[in-house]
C-alpha cells in the first residue's frame, strides 16, 4: 500500500501531465530557464535537497516531442519556486541533454517526502512527463511566416506602343503585342518606314490598301527605293533628250525626227512620188512634198494636166498649183490653139520698111514681137501660104552663135534655131564671116525661091514681125 507522500506525489505527477499537455495545445508556451542539464534545486540545513519548482526534471524523450511539435530557439525563463524558503544551487540543462532520475528527499510546501535513492519504473516515466511539459511551457513562442504568392498577368509587365495590343497566350501563359500597321516589333516601336531605304530624296509612307512601306520618288527617279535613274539605258538619237514626267522617262525629239528615240524622219513616212522631193515645213510642222510639175497632191501622185491639152507644141505646167499650157512663140490661146501673126512692117501705107538686120531686131522688139522665125516646118508653110504680103527677100530672125562656125544659129531670142530650109546651090550657109539669115523672095523661076542664105548685116531687106494674136483667135 503506497505512502501518504507517495499518493501525494503521483497525483501531483497526474496534475502535472494534464497541465503539460494543456500547455503544449496553446503557443506561446514558457520554457524554464535550465543550465549544464540539472534541474534548479535547494539544500535544506539538514542537508536533504528541496525542489524549487514543479516538474523541473525532463527527460530526453519528452524533450523531443516537444520540439517537434513547435520548432523554434528556446529560451530559458525564471522557474516558479513553491514558496519555501531555501538557497538555491541553479544548473541549466539543454533540451537535448538525457536527464537521470536520481534525487533525494524533497519537501514541497512543508510536506516531506521520503528520500528514495532509485525510483521506480512508473515514477520516473511520470516525472519525466511532467517534466517535458514543464520544459514546453519555457518554450519561446515562434513566430511563423507565411509567403503568400500573388498571380500576375503577363500583359501587365509588357508595354505595347502606338496603340499596340497586348495579347495573353493562354496555354504557356505568355504574351506578345498585337501591333498597328504601320508599327511591328516585340513592342510596335518600329515603323516600315525605318527598315524601307528611300534614295536620292524619295521619302516613305504606307500605303494603307497594299499594307506595305513604298517610296515616292521624284523625277527623274524610280525603283522600290528611288535607287534608279528612269534615263539610264535610254539613248536619244538626233538631238533628242531624254525627260522624265510622272516617273516615265521618254526622248523629246527635234523636228522632223521622231520615235521612241528619235531614230524616225518624218519623211521616212511621207512618200513623194514620180520624182518629188520630200522636206519638213518648219511653220506648219509638218512634212511635204515638193512635186514636178505637173503633178500634185500629198504624195505627187496626180498629174494635173491629164485634163489639159496643149496644140502647137504647147506645154503644160502649172501655175499655182492649177495646168496651164504653155505655147510657143506668138502662139496664144488656152490651149495654143491660136497660130501666131506675121505682119510685114511699113515705112507708109504702100511702102514696106527696108533696114539692116539688127535694125530689124530692134524694131520688132520694140512693137512687142520677135522678127520672124520658124520653130517647125508646119510653120514655115503657114507663113509661105498664108501670110506673106510680099514675095521679095526678107530678114529672118536667126543669128550665128558662132562666128567661126556658120552651122549654129540661134533665134533672135537666145534659142536654138529649130528650124532652118537652107538654099542648096550652091550649099549654105558658106559665108563664116557673116552672121544674119535671109529668106528668098518667092521666084518660081529660080531653084532658090523661099529658100534660105547666110547675109551680112549690113544690107538693108524688108522684114516681118512675129506677134500673138490678143483675145479669141478666128
């Protein structure tokens, strides 16, 4: 049967356990002050040791549970005494440090215990719990940090410029901005324009339909970036120069030339026929044709006097730009068909006029006519039949050309005579050193009747004058 002292101190040890185990569900808990491992002790003056505080001996194990449940620094705090008036002898103990169970006798609160010098099995077990809680409520309370993570978007640490979006890309929980043409980059802070080089004072825009950067160039330059001159490899022929407008480039050519470079006449184009001549009207700009008579048109390919007909050995030509014909000596008439007049000059009215040959000459040229020549044997007859008032000898208009050469003779006029009926007993002319023509008088009895003789100057004959007829011939 257990003692007083020993119910005593198994009650106290229950107590005691029940006050650890409240203690260790609170924090903070306070945890005895303890040095070198020995629990705080007095000496009494009979030499028997009194505990100076409830519970102060642990042992490892309690120790260890406590710590694991609260893990902190400790820190050791003055122990409660019972109220007993004794010395103290104080040593600490580490929590880590295995206590041992030897003791002596102790009086608490005037009671006295008996000094046991082992303990048993079941005591000390409940010393040491009531011990370890003693020990937990020293403790130093802890205090514990809690990090608390807070999830943050990506678009809020991505800037996006020139009114670029941020786009948040579910699945790997990254972003990227969303840009605005014409700006691109990690962060729409490029333009086009930066990367889009635009020479030679072209400048950059975008175009908004196509979606891209372009240059606009300035004449005479062209290209993707105004990098090329429109001319080069243009080569301009005949003076012309190469311009550029509105970015293309062409040869302005000097008249007549034309072409894309110039390498055209414009009468390569312009044909003039049956022997035109073609040339560039600087006025009219324009290249023509200068035609032979008598053609005409753009080309000279009418003959203008296909609906003329000239008679006596008349000759169309055209006289602003319209066929006339054009006739012979004294012949007159639209077409020449009027034969010219022979009138045998007077000194009265029954009296013919008898000079020297150049006398003659004058004398006609005078009245307007030309002394009397034949261009064609048609002529000569007419004359001979028809027109001769007198049959005596007569001056004729022709002239030597030569004077060492009696078989040349021209008319009075300059041109060569074209008809000539020369006497041929003896053959004429064969006097060189004269230089005038006189027609026979009409004689049937003499082999050289309206024949022709080459005379001196000198002698004095009768003469006829040459005329055209004025107005409609009869």
């Amino acid at each position: 049967m257990l003692s007083r002292s020993r119910k005593f101190l198994l009650f106290l040890t229950v107590a005691v356990l029940l006050g650890a185990l409240c203690s260790i569900l609170s924090v903070p808990i306070l945890l005895s002050k303890s040095t070198s491992g020995n629990a705080e002790s007095t000496e009494h003056a009979d030499g028997s040791t009194a505990a100076t505080g409830i519970g102060t001996m642990t042992t490892k194990a309690a120790i260890t549970t406590s710590l694991s449940t609260i893990s902190s620094s400790t820190k050791t705090t003055e122990t409660a005494t019972s109220g007993t008036a004794s010395k103290p002898s104080t040593t600490t103990a580490s929590p880590s440090t295995l206590l041992t169970s030897n003791s002596t006798p102790t009086t608490t609160s005037g009671i006295e215990s008996e000094t046991s010098t082992t303990t048993t099995s079941s005591t000390t077990q409940s010393a040491e719990m009531a011990t370890s809680a003693t020990t937990s409520m020293m403790t130093e309370s802890t205090t514990t940090t809690v990090l608390t993570t807070t999830a943050i978007s990506p678009c809020e640490i991505i800037t996006c410029l020139n009114n670029g979006t941020c786009i948040e890309e579910e699945n790997n929980n990254q972003a990227e901005c969303n840009c605005t043409e014409p700006f691109f980059g990690d962060h729409c802070e490029r333009h086009r324009c930066n990367e889009h080089i635009c020479h030679n004072r072209g400048f950059c825009s975008f175009d908004e339909v196509l979606q891209e950067a372009k240059c606009s160039c300035f004449d005479p330059f062209i290209g993707d970036h105004c990098e090329i001159h429109a001319c080069d490899g243009i080569i301009c022929e005949n003076g012309g120069t190469c311009s550029v407008e509105n970015g293309d480039a062409k040869c302005y050519c000097i008249e007549p030339f034309f072409g894309d470079n110039c390498e055209k006449h414009r009468c390569n184009e312009h044909i003039c026929r049956n022997k035109g001549v073609c040339s560039f009207d600087e006025t009219l700009q324009e290249a023509k044709c200068s035609c032979i008579d008598p053609y005409v048109g753009d080309n000279c390919e009418i003959n203008a006097c296909d609906d003329i007909n000239c008679q006596n050995g008349g000759t169309c030509y055209l006289e602003d730009k319209l066929p006339k014909c054009k006739c012979e000596v004294s012949y007159s008439g639209e077409n020449c068909e009027c034969p010219p007049l022979f009138v045998r000059q007077k000194e009265s009215q029954s009296k013919f006029l008898k000079i020297s040959g150049n006398a003659a000459k004058d004398h006609c040229s005078g009245q307007g006519g030309f002394l009397t020549f034949f261009i064609n044997k048609e002529e000569f007859d007419e004359y001979i039949t028809n027109q001769r008032e007198n049959a005596a000898d007569e001056w004729i208009g022709y002239i030597q050309k030569f004077p060492d050469n009696n078989n040349l003779y021209t008319t009075v006029d300059g041109e060569d005579a074209r008809f000539l009926k020369w006497a041929d007993d003896p053959d004429e002319p064969n006097n060189k050193d004269t230089h005038w023509v006189e027609l026979y008088g009409a004689n049937p009895l003499t082999h050289r009747s309206n024949k022709m003789n080459d005379l001196s100057s000198k002698y004095e004959l009768e003469f006829s004058c040459r005329f055209s007829q004025n107005g409609n011939c009869p």
